[in-house]
C-alpha cells in the first residue's frame, strides 16, 4: 500500500458512498485510475467490505453498556466467541489483559432487556460473574475498520 491507497481509504471512511470521480479528485486520479485502485484493494482483501452506520438509538438499541466478564478457571478465546455470538445484544467483544478475562460492548432496546442479555452471559457455566457499566453519553466514536 502507498500513499494514494492511504488516502482513498480515509475518503471511503468518510464517505463510503463516494464515486470514483469524488475519489480520483481527492487523490490526483483519473475516475477510471481511481476505480482499479479500490477494485485492487477489494481483491487484496485490505478493504474488506462496505457498510452504512445506523444512529443506535434511532434504531431502537439506545441503552448501551460496557461489561467486564470474569471467567472460571481458564477459557478459551473461541469458547468465549461461542457463547457471545449467541448473545445478539453482543456488538463487540474482546479478551484483555488484567482483572477480566473479557471485554463485552451490549447494545439493548432499554435496562430490562439489557438485564436479560447479561442473564444469557451469565447461564453459561464458565462464567463466574460480571461488572457492568451503563453509557451515559457517548463522547468520542471513530470507526477505523
């Protein structure tokens, strides 16, 4: 990747219904030089797909969480990955280093149905217990898939 991938990425990020015109213009390429280069970066697997982003709360998910998840004994990552994935209030999910053994982002419609996601995580027999904190406002948000 060079220089001019960089910058057609940070465009796509920004405006990922962008034309290939809007593209080459913010780049110094042609329409056409423009297309061949995201199309080579489609099939090189380092733009990986397109997307829209949706505002949660307008969506009907606007209660939000951060959940430290506290495992018995030691558990594998992808069995960790198994019972999340089961969980569709689960948006993201990631193990860390330090007290927890996993990292979880909850989105629900409201408290109760948050209460019955949290339940969900906790029926499963590897997980010991769980600490939660509830969004309040969202301060900063950078999507940089």
């Amino acid at each position: 990747m060079d220089q001019i991938d960089h910058a057609i990425i940070d465009t796509l990020r920004a405006n990922g219904r962008a034309s290939y015109a809007d593209i080459g213009a913010q780049v110094n390429l042609s329409a056409s030089a423009a297309k061949r280069r995201v199309d080579r970066l489609v099939d090189d697997g380092i733009i990986q797909g397109f997307t829209i982003q949706v505002d949660p709360a307008l969506d009907g998910l606007g209660t939000e969480a951060y959940v430290e998840l506290f495992c018995r004994g030691t558990v594998a990552p992808h069995d960790l990955k198994r019972i999340l994935s089961a969980v569709p209030e689960v948006v993201d999910a990631a193990t860390v280093t330090g007290e927890a053994d996993a990292i979880v982002r909850i989105r629900s419609r409201d408290v109760a149905s948050l209460e019955v996601a949290l339940e969900s995580i906790r029926a499963a027999t590897t997980v010991d217990h769980t600490r939660s904190a509830l969004v309040l406002s969202q301060l900063v948000r950078r999507t940089v898939n």
